[in-house]
C-alpha cells in the first residue's frame, strides 16, 4: 500500500506496450504514466493524455483495461475548469483509506502572465487533490502544496521551488514529496 511505481515514458518499448493496450482514442505514446496499487490490491495507472486517464489492471504490467478520466462530481474532467492545475507527470499515493493526487507545472512568472492571457490557465505549482475511493473522482479541490518560481517568496521554497515531476513516497510514518525543480531539471 503506498508503494509508487514510476513507468517512465522514456523506454519506448513499455510505452509502446502501454498505447497498444488502452483503448484511449489518442494515437501517441503515454507520456509519464503512474500505476499505483489500491485498496482493492488492483493496479491503477493513470497518465496524461487528452484529460487524466485511468486505466487498471490486476498486475503492475499489461494488459491494462481504460476505465476513464478523472472528473469532478458533476461530470467535469479534472483539468478542464479554472482552478484545475496543470495535469503533468501525474503521482498517486493510497495511504490510510485515502487517495490522494499529486501533479502540476510551474512557469516562471513572467511566463505564466502570457500563458494565462493565452488560455486562461496559471500553473503556480505542485497540487494535492483527493480523490473518492472510485480512483476517478474529485472528492476535495486541488491545493497548492509546493509553490514554482515567482510565488514562493517567503515560504522556505525559495531556491527550490518546483517546475514538474511530481512524486509522493511514504517511509514510516512521514511523506516525501519529491519533485523536479526549477534548478534540477
């Protein structure tokens, strides 16, 4: 429970693998899938493609089976409405009978006045969201765990604010957060 395991996008072969085994409507390769066990003791991997899908298995390897996109109670995808972050390099801990998940992207703030006149959109940082034991839904809004650049004045980040890469671990009884920061990446 609360053991993370991280698929990255960069061995061609499982992403491959992964593309040819959910049925996702999207012809390209998962970028930076997550698959975590649950409760329930099956393997949920999410990924960012056109929303946050879902996808679970009764194995941490293929054959995944879609079962949707993360979404608020009404219906909404999660990251289509404002006050969504970003859905980047997405991570998700199963501690203690709770779901939580962790993603989001930072703009240095100059960057981000462009962006959000752009599209709408601010990407300040590192979220944490809570989700329904379902694994899809939204159960608590997203809040801001870990400040980016031009936004941490004055919260102990400065240095090390965050730019992406989320990831959340569970030693013991403490949580790490690690991440890609702004100098790290």
């Amino acid at each position: 429970m609360g053991t993370i395991m991280r698929v990255r996008a960069a061995r061609r072969a499982t992403a491959m693998t992964l593309r040819m085994n959910i049925r996702t409507g999207h012809k390209r390769f998962l970028d930076l899938p997550v698959a975590n066990v649950s409760k329930d003791g099956k393997y949920y991997l999410y990924y960012p493609m056109g929303g946050l899908g879902v996808a679970v298995s009764d194995t941490p390897s293929v054959p995944f089976r879609f079962l949707g996109r993360v979404q608020h109670k009404d219906g909404c995808e999660y990251g289509s409405i404002w006050g969504d972050p970003m859905i980047d390099d997405p991570a998700v801990l199963c501690s203690d009978g709770h779901v939580y998940l962790y993603t989001g992207y930072a703009t240095r703030k100059e960057q981000n006045v462009k962006i959000l006149n752009e599209i709408g959109r601010e990407f300040i940082g590192a979220y944490c969201t809570e989700l329904e034991s379902d694994m899809m839904t939204v159960k608590s809004e997203p809040r801001l765990i870990v400040p980016g650049a031009g936004y941490s004045e004055g919260t102990g980040f400065e240095g090390h604010e965050f730019f992406e890469a989320s990831g959340m671990r569970k030693i013991g009884n403490k949580y790490y957060f690690v991440y890609s920061s702004v100098h790290g990446h």
